[in-house]
C-alpha cells in the first residue's frame, strides 16, 4: 500500500499528515507524488499514525523480500 492510500484509508488528510511530519501541506504533496524523497524520522512518524511498515514508503517490504 502507497503513501496516498494509507494515508486516505486512515482518513488523514494531506494538511494533517504535513502537520505530523512537520512539512508544509505543499512539501507532503510532493512526498505523496514521489517529487520529494521522505526522511527516515518523517516514515516513521508518518507509519506509527497510518500504522503501516516504514519500509512501504519506500517501495519495499518483508513480502516482497520473501518472494
């Protein structure tokens, strides 16, 4: 599961997930659209709340090394 989809599952808006990341809604956009790299401090914070594995931010995942 993507950024945008766990974040819209949860029902967190852009300006809510900017704001416990503290980013600007703008630079949370661009984290969701893959324009801006998120920090390691910014996925941990971010998956503790949609409570996903950091690691789906980056595109990978226990499953994916399993297979």
């Amino acid at each position: 599961m993507g950024l945008r989809a766990a974040r819209l599952a949860r029902g967190v808006s852009q300006e809510q997930a900017a704001r416990i990341i503290g980013r600007t809604q703008s630079h949370f956009g661009k984290i969701e659209r893959g324009q801006q790299v998120i920090t390691l401090p910014d996925a941990l914070s971010l998956a503790a709340v949609l409570k996903i594995e950091p690691a789906e931010f980056y595109g990978t995942t226990d499953e994916d090394s399993n297979q």
